[in-house]
C-alpha cells in the first residue's frame, strides 16, 4: 500500500440504468416478490413448527432451506428497493463487507442444504426400509450444522481477503448490492489470489455439490423406473422434474457467474443472473419444495380449522 492510497469510507451502488417511471414500476413489482418471499418461506416455518406430523428429517431440512432464503433475500433486496427510490444510492464500507459475507454465506449454506435434501429424498427412494436408521435426528443435525458452518467458512476467508486489499477509488459498484467481484474491481491492488479463491471456493461449493445431486438424483429416477403402478411413478417424476429445474436454475446461474470465463457475459447479464438467486429463487422454493406437496397442504388445512394431532 502506498502513501497516496486513501481508505474509502462509503461506496456508491450504480445498480440498473433506468428511468425514474421504470424505477417506480420495478421498486413495486420487486417488493410484491419480497413480500411473497417471507410470507412463503415464513408459512412454511409456520406449519412445520405447530404440525407434529411434518417433524421429519426431510422438513428439517426444508425449515432450514427456509432460514436461508429469508435471511439471503433480506440481505440484498431491502437496500436494493431503497436504492430504487433514492437519488444517493450508498452503502458505507463496513455493510458493505457484511452484505458481502452474508451472501456469500448464505449462498454457500443453501448449496449444501440442497444437497441433504437430495441425499434424504435418495434414501427415502432407494433404501426405505433403513431410512430412519441412516436418517436419524443425530445424523440430521450434524448435517445442518456442517451445512452451516462449511457455508460460512469459505465466506469469512473471501471477507478475510478483501479486507487485505487497499480501495482507492473510483467508489462506484457497477451493482445493486455489494457483489464480491465488483467489489474486488475497486480494489487498487493485485486481486489474483482472491480470484483463484474465488474459484477454489465455487468448486468446493458449486460444482462438487452439484454433482452430489445429480448422483443422487440418478439413483432416485432409476427406483422410480422400477415402480409398477403408473400413478405412483407420474407422481415421483414431477416431483423430481421440479426439484431438478430448481437445482440446475440455482446451481446454473451461481457457475456462471463465478466460474465461466468473464468475457462471456457482461456486467449487466451478471446482475439479471445476482437478481434471480437474490430475488426469485428465494420466492420459488416454497412453491417447489412445499406448497405442491400433500403433506404440507394437509398440515395448512389442520392449522386452519385448529385440528391439530394431539
């Protein structure tokens, strides 16, 4: 660091080009998506709290992929539906780095959750006799827990790495929220070490949970082949076909972001893909995971007409 360096204090969020009407029109379509976002993931908490019968291990882990989306959509929409509005679109450095972390974290821990909820879904299909054997509380809980924590390590040491670096400007994020790798951009020094962690990181949590899930997805629609009952194997299929389209649009966009060569897609393509996993993922999983199943709408209609299981 040079003597000429100055530590900047606050950055300057550029977000999308647009006009004050457009701003408006998207400030309320995107709060309407927010909004969906928490009550969905919240009823989902709701239910699985006062229904007995949803106090299984695959609804742990669905409680938990409800945590994440909340929290990560709460991260980054809140300032990016301020900024739409005001004129002097800052984030001072100290949220910054925190907006960074988080992300960063929750991004990594949904990754994982995805895949227990994938290795619980396999064992349900493919070994039901053991199932509660394998699939004990214990072996749940230390899955969560390990989700968690493998989700925030890699994010601390991003965190830990930028802090290293000297900002000196020009301040201005060409994003909506404090994204790592147009943070990094401002950086007035070496940033290659970040990017090869960076790209270490996506490994560890893109690309070798993605095919965790494949795998186990494989071995779920081989079972299901060999269901007899037709019914019973139309059923098993649109629930893998959604769980699928979920996984792939998640894990899809997240590869492409940080691990596909940077000439391929531009500033602007990179912020449509950050507003899909901040904004629209979040809001779709309930729906995915929750809502079209049976169970779920059983325990709504129970909480609803108060007959709940003794």
């Amino acid at each position: 660091m040079t003597g000429n360096q100055t530590w900047v204090t606050e950055f300057f969020l550029l977000g999308f080009p647009l006009s004050p009407k457009m701003r408006v029109l998207l400030f309320g379509l995107f709060s309407l998506f927010f909004a969906f976002t928490l009550l969905g993931n919240g009823a989902i908490l709701g239910l699985i709290s006062l229904d007995s019968r949803l106090h299984t291990p695959m609804y742990f882990f669905l409680s938990h992929l409800a945590i994440v989306d909340i929290s990560y959509a709460s991260n980054n929409v809140p300032k990016m539906l301020a900024n739409l509005l005001n004129k002097k679109r800052t984030i001072s450095f100290a949220p910054c780095i925190m907006q960074t972390f988080l992300y960063m974290a929750f991004a990594h821990t949904e990754c994982l959750i995805l895949v227990m909820m994938s290795y619980d879904w396999y064992v349900a299909i493919c070994h039901p006799l053991h199932y509660s054997v394998i699939m004990s509380w214990r072996v749940c809980t230390v899955q969560a827990i390990t989700s968690w924590v493998c989700g925030s390590l890699p994010a601390l040491v991003h965190v830990v790495l930028i802090l290293r670096l000297p900002f000196c400007g020009p301040c201005e994020i060409n994003h909506f929220f404090c994204e790592i790798l147009s943070v990094l951009k401002l950086a007035c020094a070496d940033t290659r070490l970040n990017q090869v962690v960076i790209f270490a990181a996506s490994v560890f949590v893109l690309v070798g949970p993605l095919c965790l899930v494949l795998v186990s997805y494989t071995r779920i629609l081989i079972a299901i082949l060999r269901i007899q009952a037709a019914e019973g194997r139309r059923k098993a299929f649109s629930t893998c076909s959604s769980h699928l389209c979920v996984v792939g649009l998640f894990f899809g966009s997240a590869i492409v972001m940080y691990m596909a060569p940077k000439s391929q897609h531009p500033e602007e393509q990179q912020k449509v893909l950050s507003l899909f996993y901040s904004l629209f993922n979040p809001m779709l999983n309930p729906l995915i995971y929750s809502l079209r199943s049976a169970e779920v709408r059983g325990a709504l209609r129970r909480v609803l007409w108060k007959d709940r299981p003794m």
